[in-house]
C-alpha cells in the first residue's frame, strides 16, 4: 500500500487556524421534548436534542404506514384507484376520522388523502387491512421496515399511532423514516402539500390539514402532525427553497412534545429558518462528476472514474465556505475488475481542520479484467513498484 489518503483538492488556502476552529452555530432554544434539524440535500443533521430519546410518535407513525402503502402501489399489489372495503373495525377507530363507514368501497387515493391530509385514524386501518391482510400483520410489516431503514428507537404496536404500551420512536429514527420516505417515493410528496380535503358524502369537519405551516410558509410541503395526551403535539416539517449555485435545498425539522398545535408549528418554523440562515449550502460537486481518476492495474482502462450519483453538497456555517478542503480515501494499488456504482473509498470533506461528514465515492463506470497478456503486464510493473 503506497499511501492510502490523498489530498484531492483544497477550495481555499491560508485560512487561519482559530478561525478553522470556530464554534458550529448556537441552536435557538426550542420549546420541545425532543427535536432534530437535518439538511436533507446535505445529509447532515445541523442540530438536535435528546435524538435518541425513545418517545410516543403519535400519528407520526402514519408516515411508515404511508410508506408501506407507497411501496405496495409502486410494486403493483394495489392500484390509486382500486376500491378498498371499510371494515367495521376501520370505521369504529376512536380519534382522527374521514368519516368513512362499510357501505362505503373507498379508492385508495382517497383513502391515502383522508390518512395523509385529515390524519385518519379510520382511512390508515382501511388501507392496513388492504395492504396487509389484517391489521396484525400490517403491524409486523412496519416493524419489519422499521428494522431494514435502520429505525433502532423504534416499535410499532398499531398502523395510526393510538397510543399503547411499547409504540415508541426518536427523533432520529423519525428523520430516517421521513428522508427516505421523501426519496423513495418523491412521486407521491405531492399528497402531504395537500390543504384540505373531504371525501364526497362525508361531514365537512376535520378537513384542513393540521399542520399549520403548509399555510403560512410557501416552501412548506409536509409531511405529518401528531397528537396524544403523552406524547404532546408532534409534528415532521420539511421545506424546500431554492439558492444560487446550489439549487432546490431540502431541510427537515421535527418536534415532539410541545405544548399546543400552535407551539408545534412555531418551533419548527424557528428551527427551519435558523438553518436556512445559520447554514450555508455549498456544492462541491456535480452528480456523475468525476472527483478523481486514479490508475487502475490489470484492466482494459487505464483508469477508474470514482464520483457521486448525486450532486455533492455539505452545510457549513454562514460565511465560512472558504475554509473547506476534501481529501480523497482510497485503496492503493487500484484492481480491475470493477462494476459501475461499487463502492471504491470516500471523500473527506473538512472545515479547516475539522471533518465534517465523509462521504463513499464510487465508480463511475465499470472496469473490467484485461486480457492473459495485460494482466500479467501489469503484474510484472506491480512487483517492479
């Protein structure tokens, strides 16, 4: 191995030492049991309290339910406009309705509306049932997927989030659930923007969406409230606006256990705007951009693209982007064969002299063997080095 670290590039030089260490911004105080701030386009979580404090999500637990039917349509299992059966079960739930009842054969659409918009306790166990049989087994369905996202915080005991003895999660784990849920499914955000809605031969009660924001804040577009006595008012925020040189730029604020539905929005609306302004986004960059282009031995290309599939871009505190320098991680020698998108070492973004997240590179396009002839070439060239 002749070296394994490599400096791939530096955005700035001769900044001072003291400056490099300045302290990350001050969070500003936030009237919640629990709560977590993450530049989703960043990846990086700008502030947070008590992350990993198991809490009551309340109808937060909606959004893996929600999960759980986006991936049931995307697989084709059930279809938007198919009609689901409203189970006595389903129409009897206790809290938050759409006021739905057995006679009624509900499209799933309209039932994902009156989950996501009107926080249906009645319309989430309809689409239970019909997405897993039986609510049960629905259960362990999300306790399953909570398993695979790596939700370590979390138990799922119901698919509408009443609360019971174990149904727990984080903040973290909330985080986790909300970015892939955005990312996974992003044909479906549209739905948790929605202001109000009323299924047709319904009461007209219970139809505005609770979470205040997506009225107050235009870059607002969802994604979940909740309330229960001990959990207090929850609620998973994200926004999305727009800046030079970076683009569309996505955070994610929660808080759980506040005091009031007001308070809920408040804190999140404080949160966010402190990260838009406290932060800045800087694109280092480019998606399929190649970051760096080492020599590869033994294949039929002389080197290996290695990059991101997606723009990178890090958050840093306002004013100091000046100060980032990357550094490259890689194997040293290089191997053929590689496949396109194999993970091949990371890059070391760094504010001065402290890391701020690393993130894995890969290859770009694949590598493959070269002939007997080359490889053995190589081979002798290796041995001479």
């Amino acid at each position: 191995m002749k070296r394994l670290i490599q400096t791939l590039f530096v955005l700035a030089w001769g900044v001072a030492s003291l400056v490099a260490r300045a302290q990350m911004p001050q969070a500003p105080d936030v009237a919640a049991k629990a709560y977590l701030l993450l530049d989703v386009t960043a990846n990086q979580v700008l502030a947070a309290k008590d992350p990993d404090t198991a809490v009551e999500p309340a109808s937060l637990t909606k959004l893996m339910t929600a999960y759980l039917v986006f991936d049931a349509l995307r697989s084709g299992k059930i279809s938007l406009k198919q009609t689901l059966p409203v189970s006595e079960r389903a129409s009897k739930m206790p809290g938050s309705r759409m006021f739905i009842d057995p006679k009624m054969k509900v499209p799933v659409e309209d039932l994902v509306k009156g989950m996501v918009v009107q926080s249906g306790n009645d319309a989430t166990m309809a689409l239970a049932e019909g997405v897993g049989g039986s609510a049960e087994r629905f259960v362990q369905m999300m306790n399953d997927q909570a398993k695979v996202l790596g939700m370590k915080q979390t138990r799922y005991m119901n698919p509408e989030g009443q609360a019971a003895p174990g149904h727990t999660t984080s903040v973290r784990d909330l985080s986790i659930l909300a970015t892939r849920l955005m990312r996974d499914f992003p044909e479906q955000q549209t739905y948790f923007a929605i202001k109000k809605y009323r299924y047709p031969g319904t009461p007209a009660a219970n139809e505005s969406n609770r979470n205040l924001l997506l009225f107050r804040d235009p870059t607002v577009d969802g994604l979940a409230t909740g309330h229960t006595q001990n959990a207090g008012y929850c609620l998973v925020a994200t926004a999305k606006r727009d800046f030079p040189n970076v683009g569309a730029r996505r955070l994610l604020s929660i808080v759980v256990g506040t005091d009031s539905e007001n308070a809920r929005a408040n804190e999140s609306q404080k949160l966010l705007n402190w990260g838009y302004t406290a932060f800045d986004a800087v694109k280092l960059f480019e998606a399929n951009q190649a970051v760096a282009t080492p020599a590869v031995w033994k294949g039929q290309a002389n080197v290996l693209k290695l990059g991101t599939f997606t723009p990178l871009v890090v958050a840093v505190p306002a004013g100091s982007a000046s100060q980032l320098k990357t550094q490259l991680v890689r194997p040293d020698p290089l191997v053929a064969p590689f496949a396109k998108g194999q993970a091949v070492g990371a890059v070391k973004v760094l504010r001065g002299d402290q890391p701020l997240l690393d993130v894995p590179l890969f290859a770009l396009e694949g590598v493959e063997q070269a002939g007997v002839l080359g490889r053995a070439w190589d081979a002798l060239r290796l041995w001479i080095k």
